[in-house]
C-alpha cells in the first residue's frame, strides 16, 4: 500500500512542513518509487567513482572493473535483500513476497557483504590484487550510500525514536498517513541524515588519506572502520532495526567490525613498514654489491 508522508522540522521553524509521495511516477500499473529512483542514482555515481579510482590510481584493467561491477551489483541487491527476509521471516508467507522487492526491504549490510565476496572470488580466481580492488571499491560504496539513504526519507523510514528526540531543535516529526486509513505520527532523530552526513564525512576523509596511501588494504579497513563505528552508534537510536532474538543485529555488527578493521589495519600497517625497511636493506645491499664489482673490475683493469 501507499503511504503519503508528511514531514515538518518544528524545531528549525517549519511547523507546516510539507507532503512527500513516495510514489515518483507509474508506468502501466506499476508505480516507480523515489527510492528506486535515488538508489539507482547511488549504484551510477559509485560506479563512475569505481571506474575511475580504479583505472587511474590503481592501474587496474577496464575489462576487470566493468566485469566486477556487472557481477557484484545485481548479488549485491540479492544479499541485501536476503539479509533483510532472514532477520524479518515473520513478514513473509511465501516464497514470492520474500523476492517482492517492489514492497521494500534491503539491508545494505547484505549488500556489503555479497559485494565483497564477489570481489574476493572474482579476484582469486583471476589471480588478480584483491585489495586494490577494495580500495578502490570502498568510496565509491560511501557515495552510494550518501545518496541511498536519501531514497529512507522519501519513504519516511529508517527513523530514530526516544533518547532526547523530542528535545532536539532538529527533530524531525514524520505522519504517515497509510491508504487503508489512519496516521501515525512519530518525533524521531532523522537518522537516515545522520548516516548520510557520516559516510559524506568519511569520504572526504578517506580521500585525502587515499592521496598518500601506504598499502594495500588501507582505504579498505578504514572504510570498514569508519562506517561499522558511525553505524553502531546511529542503529542505537533507530526504531526499524532489523532485530535477532530481540537484539539489534547492526549495532553488534557495526561495533565488531570496526574493531576487527582496526586490528586488521595494525598488522597491515606492520608488514607494510618492514616490507618498506626491507626493500631499503635491499636496495642498499645491491648497491654495496655494485660498487664492489667496480672495484674489481678496475682492479682487473
């Protein structure tokens, strides 16, 4: 069913607020939602940041970015989907309202996930530099996600109830008004902006560290990092969380997943410095050797 969404910022001083149709347009009898409109938006600006990233910073062949994105996009909606149904069984009585997409539900945490392993497997079996793809990947997942959440507003979800909401001078008052009658009315932390501004915050970040990147895997783990801790704390406030066994499954998994980066990035960085010392040690080694060669040679001379 459709459901017309009425927003205002009293807070900021827009009582009135205004009315949103989730609804962009139908074609035939379908509708075609601002949500699939805006995510599609994300999915084409992180692609071109991919393609470009990739191809110029990382060297890496076109054939190789365009395969990868053709296969980890359409799994990447699959995975999110899948991790939707699985932490929402009780919503779902067969098998097709499980595939139903047109009704909602993905969680970008399944998206993350199915992507990753396409590039892990793609990238093993072509004997390709994993973590150059995922460097290169990462922002490009943070653009997406900057503007996808944007597509929750329409729909006037991923909202945040209680914890000081009410008091908060840019509290967000979100009345949904459903077709088959009646309005709920909630005065909620509008957490999608606040994920939205984080992953925005995170790029910028990212990409000034990317200008001098030590090793591979760095753009990676910090990505993981940054998002798993920024997520954790956002899921706290949310009322939709996707829940397991009554817990909220995000806030655990954004929370360890940013300590497994963090720890992941130490060693890396590591192994990385004493790769560095031992290219140096190297270096200086062959020269010496060099050096006493023309000695020798002179010597014979």
């Amino acid at each position: 069913m459709t459901t017309n969404v009425h927003v205002s910022f009293p807070g900021l001083g827009f009582e009135k607020g205004f009315d949103i149709n989730p609804v962009a347009f139908r074609i035939g009898g379908f509708d075609i939602r601002w949500y699939a409109l805006i995510i599609c938006t994300g999915i084409v600006a992180a692609f071109i940041y991919f393609y470009l990233r990739a191809k110029r910073t990382e060297l890496l062949l076109e054939d190789d970015i365009l395969n990868l994105t053709l296969l980890a996009v359409p799994l990447a909606i699959v995975g999110a989907r899948f991790l939707y149904v699985i932490t929402s069984l009780d919503k779902y009585h067969s098998f097709y309202d499980m595939i139903n997409i047109r009704e909602g539900g993905l969680a970008i945490y399944g998206a993350i996930i199915f992507g990753a392993l396409t590039f892990l497997a793609y990238t093993k079996i072509n004997k390709l530099p994993t973590l150059k793809f995922f460097d290169a990947i990462c922002p490009a997942v943070m653009i997406g996600q900057i503007i996808g959440r944007w597509g929750n507003f329409m729909n006037g979800e991923a909202f945040g109830e209680g914890f000081g909401a009410e008091k908060l001078p840019w509290r967000m008052v979100l009345e949904n008004t459903y077709s088959g009658g009646g309005t709920n009315t909630y005065v909620t932390h509008p957490t999608f902006l606040y994920e939205s501004l984080w992953n925005l915050l995170g790029f910028v970040i990212i990409n000034l560290v990317y200008r001098k990147k030590k090793f591979d895997g760095q753009i990676f783990l910090l990505y993981v990092a940054w998002y798993g801790f920024g997520r954790g704390f956002i899921e706290i406030l949310r009322e939709d969380s996707l829940l397991v066994f009554g817990q909220k499954l995000m806030v655990y998994v954004g929370f360890i997943s940013c300590a497994a980066a963090i720890t992941a990035y130490v060693l890396l960085a590591k192994r990385g410095h004493k790769d560095e010392v031992a290219d140096f040690i190297g270096s200086k080694a062959a020269e010496a050797e060099d050096a006493k060669k023309e000695v020798e040679n002179n010597d014979e001379a």
